[in-house]
C-alpha cells in the first residue's frame, strides 16, 4: 500500500474530489479555519478563500461538487450562516446567507437531476432544512412536518427528478419527504437508535428500497423497504458512531459498502454480512474524520482519507 500525506494540521471535517480526479487531481477539503483546494491529489494545499480576502478564519463544516461538475465546475461549502458558491472549481466565491439567527450547516446534498432542477438542500443544527432551488443564490427554510430541526444528515434519491425523494438524519430519528422537501413525515424508526450521523441510498432505490443510516451509539442500520422495517448490522464489530456511508455505484450487483466508524475505515463487499478493516488500522492511526472515493470502491481505486490531526492520506 503506497500512501501520499499532507498535514493540515486540523482536522479535516470534509472532503470532495472532482469526478475526474485521477486526471486533475483536484480536490478539497474543509475545516475550521476555511476551505483548501489542491491541485495534486492531496499531497499540497492552498487556501480556496484566498480570493474573498477575509479578515478570520472562516469555519467550512461540509463541501460538495455538483455532479455535473466537469461542465458547470460548481463547488459548495457549507459555513456557519449560509452557504458559498462556486462556479470556477473554488477560484471565486459568492456568498448565499441565510435568514437570521445564522444557523450552523451540518450537511449538504444536491438534487441528481441538479443540470436541470438546479435544487440543493442544506441540513442545520436548530434550524432544520434549507432548500435553493436557483443554485444556491437563495435560499428558505422547508421544514413543514419536520418534528426534529437538529438535521446531522440528510440524503437523496438518485432518482429525485421522478421521485422529488429525500431523508433527514435527526437528533430523534429519520424523516422522509415524498415532495422535494415540501412537507416532511417521520420514518418508522427505533428511537433508541438515534440520533442519526449519515445516511445512504442504494443507487438503486426506486427498484430496491435501500437505505443505510448510521447511529451515533448503535452502528449500523438497514432498511429494504423504503424505511418501513430496518434491521442492525454487524453489531460486532461496527457498535458506536458510524460517522460516514459510502456505497459503491453498482451496489446492487456487488454489495459494496464503506462505513467510517469510529475506530476506522471497515468494508462490506457482500452486502453487509462479514466486514473487514480497509485499508488498515496502521494507516488509520490518528482517527479518520472524512473520507472520499473518487473512483468508487473497486479493488485498487483510490481512497482519500481526512484524519483527526489534520493529515490527509492518498492511498
């Protein structure tokens, strides 16, 4: 295993690649004192904001690229009030606030059918879910039917353009909203089990009816049924907070599964039912804070990993 560092020297809260990033090597990462981009896979790094000419550190908690980002270069970072946009990959920056108090950005998701709807959605602490649906210019707050406004994650159907579907991880449970975040119910879910730090959909949802959602105390969490029934996962060993879920694009055919708990990086390619360390406990020494994968979780495909002292790991 060959492994590239960089040190940051805080930690990495998130991490995203461009979907061509084995050419360009364009990434970046977000953390308390800002954003930073790099233009050589990781290895150096350099301050995204430069161009805002800020007097502070701005704190970014979460950075997403849009997935049409080859064409639109669209990159969004979620900071305490609002949120910045991107159109130049992170070179230039415009700023989209929210209404006040400034609520704190804990996750950010874009419509798949984002090229055409232009639709994004932001989760917040108190605050509940933001909706854009001009690319990020304004912004308003959705949140009829939401009983929980402590939004730790949300996620979307590959299938939101015919199905307008998405889910909000709260402090209490799960929430579920048929109609583009217009009126939200909650899901059939353990209270026990919350509060909920990530979800995933399977990339075949509209034929599968698969989520993962990862607990901060009991792991993780599956449902095949669109939320209506779920079940525990490897209670051993992924007991504790499950932090992060990453699902290989053909999910459906091999099972792939990436979950960041909170001892390490642990992989499942047979649909959850045995797990192993990935890539090692060695490398992982210092705590995984974020991850990327910027070429799914084929054997030998690249594994951008934010550590908990602020290194950054290209393995």
């Amino acid at each position: 295993m060959m492994c590239a560092e960089s040190q940051l020297q805080e930690i990495v809260y998130d991490l995203a690649v461009s979907p061509d990033f084995e050419e360009d090597g364009l990434c970046f990462a977000a953390r308390a004192s800002g954003l930073y981009r790099s233009e050589d896979g990781g290895r150096s790094w350099q301050d995204a904001y430069a161009s805002l000419e800020l007097s502070a550190a701005l704190t970014t908690s979460v950075v997403v690229v849009s997935p049409g980002f080859e064409t639109d270069r669209s990159v969004f970072a979620g900071v305490p009030g609002g949120v910045l946009r991107s159109a130049d990959a992170g070179q230039s920056w415009q700023v989209a606030s929210f209404p006040p108090p400034a609520p704190f950005v804990s996750s950010l998701v874009i419509s798949p059918n984002y090229a055409r709807d232009g639709t994004l959605f932001v989760g917040t602490l108190e605050d509940g879910v933001f909706r854009s649906g001009d690319r990020g210019t304004h912004w308003a707050a959705w949140n009829f039917g939401l009983l929980d406004l402590n939004v730790l994650a949300l996620g979307v159907s590959p299938d939101y353009g015919r199905d307008e579907t998405l889910f909000a991880g709260t402090e209490s449970g799960i929430f579920r909203s048929s109609n583009g975040g217009r009126a939200w119910r909650e899901v059939d879910f353990d209270s026990g089990w919350a509060p909920v730090l990530s979800l995933a959909l399977s990339p075949g949802y509209a034929e599968d009816g698969t989520l993962f959602a990862g607990s901060e105390t009991h792991g993780l969490l599956r449902t095949q049924d669109e939320g209506a029934t779920w079940q525990r996962l490897a209670e051993e060993p992924l007991s504790g907070a499950l932090n992060s879920i990453t699902l290989a694009p053909d999910f459906a055919e091999r099972g792939e599964v990436l979950v960041l708990h909170e001892d390490g990086l642990w992989v499942t390619r047979d649909g959850g039912q045995t797990w192993t360390v990935w890539p090692s406990r060695e490398a992982m020494a210092a705590g995984v804070a974020s991850l990327a994968t910027p070429r799914g979780l084929a054997p030998g495909a690249p594994l951008l990993v934010g550590l908990m002292d602020g290194s950054v790991l290209h393995i």
